[in-house]
C-alpha cells in the first residue's frame, strides 16, 4: 500500500508527523469520517420519518426537511433544519431543528446506554429550566423521542384530553406526595430512529463567536454580555439541588437528580474506550468524593489510552502531576462548602453557545446536555473572554489580562446580586476561588487534556516554584500514584511502540519487522 501524505479527520486533514505528536488518540478519529458519512446517510434515508416525527409533534400538516448541505453538525449532535408552514399571525414560515445525537462521538457501541443517559439528562435541563429559572433564555423543546421508542410533547401542542388526564394525574400524585411527572405529554407516537431526538425551537439572535473578536475589546460590548451572563447565573442558583449529579428523566416522566454528574469528558473518552469508573446512577454529597473519583478518571485515562505515555520522562511527570492534584486537593476545598450548596451549572458555557443581539445583550443559550449540579466553589467565571484556551495562560501578561477581564465581570455579578437577591453571595465566592489558585486547580481537576500543564503552570508554584523547573519533583512523586506505577508504565510504554504502528500503517507506511518479532511469530505459529 502506497504511503499517504494526509488522512481525514472530521473537520481537517492531518499528516503522520502531526498525527504522532498529538496527544489525543487519532487512530480512533480516523474512524469518524466514515462513521458520520454512513450515519448522514442513514439519516437521510429516514427524511419521510423526520418529517412525520415534526408534524405530530408540532401538530402542524405538512413541513419541508431541509437538504444535507445545510445540515448543523456539532462536536456531539447534528441539527436537521425543517420549515414548518406560516401560522396565525406569523409573516413567514418559522424553522425548528431536530437534534439527533451522533453515535460515533459518544461512546455508545463501547458503553451501551450513553446516547439514552444524553438524552435524558439534555430534556430533563431543558424542562427543570422551563420550571425554576423561566427568565433564563433557552430555545423551546418542542418534543423528543428516546431510544426506548417513547416520544413526549409540550403541552401547547399536545391534544387537549391527554393534557387533561396529565394534569389530574400530577394533581393526584403531588396530593399523596409522590413524585409527579413533568408537563411533557407521552405520546402513542414511537420514536423510528435508532437513536432519539429532541425537536428545538429556533434559536434567537447570533452567536456570538460571529463578533467575538469584533467587539470583545469593547468595554460596553463586554458589559452587556456580563451582565446577561450573571443573569443566568444568578437565576440558576435560585433553586439549590441536594447533590452534585445531573438531572435525569424516566420513562414516566419524572425528573430527579439521579445521574452522575455527566459533562462532555465523560462521552469523550469512553468514545475512545476509556471507562469513567463512575457508574451512571451515582451522586455525590461532598466535594471530595467527586474530585477524588474525577481524579480517578484521569488515572483510567493514563491506563487505557493506548498514547497516553510518550516516554518515560512523560510518564513521570504526568503521573507526578496527578499525585500532587490528590496531595493538594484539601488546599483548595473550604469546609464551609464541603458538603454544599450545589447548584445547576452550564459547564459548556462558552462563545458557540451563547447566542447574542447586535449590541450583545444575549438572546439564548444553547447546548444544556453537560449541565450538571456543581459545588458552588467549581461555579467558575468564564476562561475564554482573552480569546486563550484554558491550558494557554503560561505567560503572565496572559495572566494579567484575564485577571482584569475578570474584575469587570466580578464587579457587574456583585450588581446584579445586589439588584436581585439584595445580599451579595456567590460574586464574593467566585473572587476567593480566581485569587487563591482554585480556579486553576478545579479546571486541572476536570479537564483530562489539560491537567499536566494547568497543574505545572498555576497549581504546582503556589506551593514551591522551584520544583516547576527541576525534574526531582517527577522522580519522587511519581512513585506514589500507585504500588504497580512501574508495571503500568512498562505497559503503556509497549502500547505507545504498538500505537505508533498501528498508525504508520494507517497512513500506509510499513517498517520491517525486527528479528526478535519474526522469532515470536514463528513461535506462535509453531505452537498453533
């Protein structure tokens, strides 16, 4: 096989020499062209049963699915455009999007049941926020489907007898104090897909990436755009939850905090087959029991990433790293919020999301599948207002400049606190949290990619600036990961070798087979 001087990734090309140096596992993106082209197709293919699916849903008689071209695709959904036909009062048709989650990015052939948990922690956000915080913009959930076949509906467009029989039945319930469905209407619809899929409403406004690098030096830009930001934050923590988890819903349509605390580097990761360790039914009550199992999750990354390890150097001072987050995790978790308050958080609240006027007052928020409950200490102000990825402040000009973007949003979140709750509370918190290094160490904690440079570049000089430049700090602290940190090691160096391979083969390049390989073989094959 002719060797290849670029493959497809899903949104660019990479050569073999980028592809070796990348941290992340690229023989399991190679994969996801196909899988997206096959699964489009298969999309495609079913057209007729989106278009039935938004009718009943939406109990209109006819609507146009859009063509492919046009189609939105995400990191983790893609949003089919469909046109419904002018109502009422309306000058124009109106547009809603049928969201399906993509298979391929969500680890759902590794662990069966991640696109149902998805779906029901994403529709569950949308109705918990419809109820509790109805001030916070979010695009209308016009219906969905689950993978189990059911299909629910809002209320406004359901038939008038099941809302009716919904509605005696929630009454009846909550008089006996037993948990009540929510407003949504089950269906004798049945979901044709083979994943489900959530019907949304138009989004108003633009995102408000379009403009980000247009105005963000702005000042009155910025502070329309923070005070709308403190707004949903503030409207959010109004209705405190018992646990750190996410919201969940069942199949009688009962909402609850039941599920583990799903963020995107869950799906993440068990798509490229690295188990969270954290089974899906559990919550937490303490700060620390969910670090300490998030910090877990980092060791299973190390464990089962076939390029996780580079070299033995890599190996010391990322397991060093990770050591020292454990040894210092009391540093930075003030026992006054030990045990709570927690409350919802968008935890992939960032510029893609937000969607914006031409003045920047925001005019929705979208994407609420990571939503979660968090300890109100990990309720952390925005990373990307310098236009940095969180893991890019390692110089301190960088530092100096989020720190007074920082002030600015601090300073308008204390006014909106005022204004609204007449108390300050949660500003005062977020200010300790930036000035004291948490803020770092709660994204290191909770970020897979970016834990050994956050820890080395922000957490590791508060406590000695030394040990940053000196290798003496790896060389001990690494041995205390675990008793078998030596044979794991080992291992993951034997897998980076086979990795490595693996992906020259990829793209078509073979090398010779060294003499002690051919000598096993023959083995293997004599013994066969």
């Amino acid at each position: 096989m002719a060797a290849r001087l670029t493959l497809p990734l899903l949104n660019k090309l990479v050569t073999l020499e980028d592809a070796l140096h990348e941290d992340d596992d690229v023989l399991s993106q190679l994969r996801h062209p196909q899988e997206r082209d096959d699964y489009f197709s298969y999309l495609e293919s079913h057209t007729p049963d989106i278009k039935t699916q938004v009718c009943a849903h939406l109990s209109v008689s006819d609507c146009h699915v859009c063509i492919m071209s046009i189609w939105r695709s995400g990191s983790f959904n893609v949003c089919v455009p469909v046109i419904l036909p002018i109502r009422g009062g309306d000058q124009e048709p109106s547009t809603v999007y049928v969201r399906f989650p993509l298979p391929y990015k969500l680890g759902e052939d590794r662990f069966p049941g991640n696109i149902d948990e998805k779906l029901r922690a994403e529709v569950a956000t949308y109705i918990w926020l419809q109820e509790n915080s109805p001030d916070v913009p979010i695009p209308i959930l016009h219906g969905f489907g689950l993978p189990d076949g059911q299909c629910f509906t809002h209320p406004n467009n359901a038939p008038l007898f099941s809302r009716a029989t919904g509605a005696i039945k929630r009454a009846a319930l909550s008089l006996f104090v037993f948990p009540a469905p929510c407003k949504y209407v089950q269906r004798e619809l049945r979901n044709p897909f083979k994943s489900g899929y959530v019907i949304l409403s138009e989004a108003k406004g633009d995102q408000l990436n379009s403009t980000w690098e247009i105005h963000r030096h702005d000042q009155s830009y910025r502070s329309r755009l923070f005070r709308g930001l403190a707004r949903v934050s503030i409207s959010m923590n109004k209705a405190p939850l018992p646990r750190i988890g996410s919201l969940m819903l069942d199949s009688n349509g009962v909402i609850s905090l039941s599920n583990r605390p799903l963020n995107l580097y869950f799906h993440k990761l068990e798509n490229e087959g690295i188990p969270s360790g954290i089974p899906r039914q559990r919550t937490y009550g303490s700060v620390e029991s969910y670090l300490s199992d998030f910090l877990s999750f980092h060791d299973n990354k190390i464990r089962f990433q076939p390029n996780a390890i580079h070299s033995q150097e890599d190996a010391e001072m990322q397991i060093a790293a990770l050591t020292g987050m454990r040894a210092t995790m009391h540093r930075f978790i003030r026992p006054e919020y030990r045990d709570g308050p927690f409350f919802l958080t968008l935890t992939d609240m960032h510029r893609s999301n937000i969607f914006v006027d031409e003045e920047w007052n925001i005019q929705a928020v979208i994407d609420l599948e990571w939503a979660c409950s968090q300890p109100v200490e990990m309720q952390l102000p925005p990373y990307w207002l310098t236009s940095r990825s969180v893991d890019d402040f390692t110089d301190p000009e960088s530092i100096v400049e989020l720190d007074g973007l920082l002030k600015e949003y601090f300073d308008i979140y204390a006014e909106e606190e005022l204004a609204q709750n007449g108390r300050l509370y949660h500003s005062p918190i977020m200010r300790h949290v930036w000035h004291s290094g948490s803020f770092w160490y709660f994204q290191s904690a909770t970020i897979p990619k970016g834990m050994y440079l956050l820890f080395s570049e922000h957490v590791q000089p508060l406590f000695n600036k030394e040990h940053c430049e000196k290798s003496i700090f790896d060389k001990v602290f690494w041995w205390y990961w675990g008793v078998d940190v030596k044979d794991v090691v080992e291992r993951k160096l034997k897998d980076k070798e086979k990795y490595t391979a693996d992906l020259k083969r990829a793209f078509g390049v073979e090398e010779p087979i060294a003499a002690a390989d051919v000598a096993v073989k023959l083995e293997e094959n004599i013994g066969t």
